[in-house]
C-alpha cells in the first residue's frame, strides 16, 4: 500500500462566503476520482481540520502500488478535478507519500 497525503490553504482572494462549496466541489469531484483511476483505492477528503492546523483541506488517498500513484498524477480525470476544482483556489500546497 502507498499512502498520498496533500494539504492545501485557500488563495487570498477567496471569498470566505465561497469556501464552503468550494470545499464541497473539491470533495465530491477527488473522493469520485476512486473507481476511474486504477489503482486508487480509497480517498478521504478533510474539509475541517481541528484547529491550529496549518492548512484549509487535504486530502488522503491510498494506492495499490507506487506505479499507481505515478500514474494518478497523469490520469486525465485526476488532471481535470485538479485544473477545475483544486488548483485555481489553493495555493501552500504539501504533500507526503509514504
């Protein structure tokens, strides 16, 4: 099993009032990514962390192999939900594989 954790915050010009379906948007379209990317397992969004954490959301996914993670990265559906629904509100991203 591969374990890929990415943390994002919202970019500064978010709108606080957007945040919320935004966080939904992002939700619905990664955790439905399982199924249409082989080898993705399983996929846990956190829209509320606890907190004094240091990021808005992240998400938690697990991989059959490491070959699978490498190939999520490409996979067009996974490019598509990040190019729509992630990448143009986030920004501060981390990430760890493990």
């Amino acid at each position: 099993m591969v374990m890929h954790m990415v943390m994002w915050n919202f970019k500064a010009d978010v709108v606080e009032d957007k945040k919320e379906s935004l966080k939904e948007g992002m939700k619905v379209n990664l955790e439905g990514l399982v199924g249409q990317v082989p080898g993705l397992l399983e996929a846990s969004y956190v829209a509320h962390p606890l907190a004094g954490t240091s990021h808005d959301m992240a998400l938690i996914t697990k991989f059959d192999t490491e070959e699978s993670l490498k190939g999520y990265k490409t996979h067009p559906s996974h490019v598509h939900v990040a190019d729509t629904f992630v990448r143009p509100y986030t920004t501060n991203r981390a990430c760890l594989n493990f």
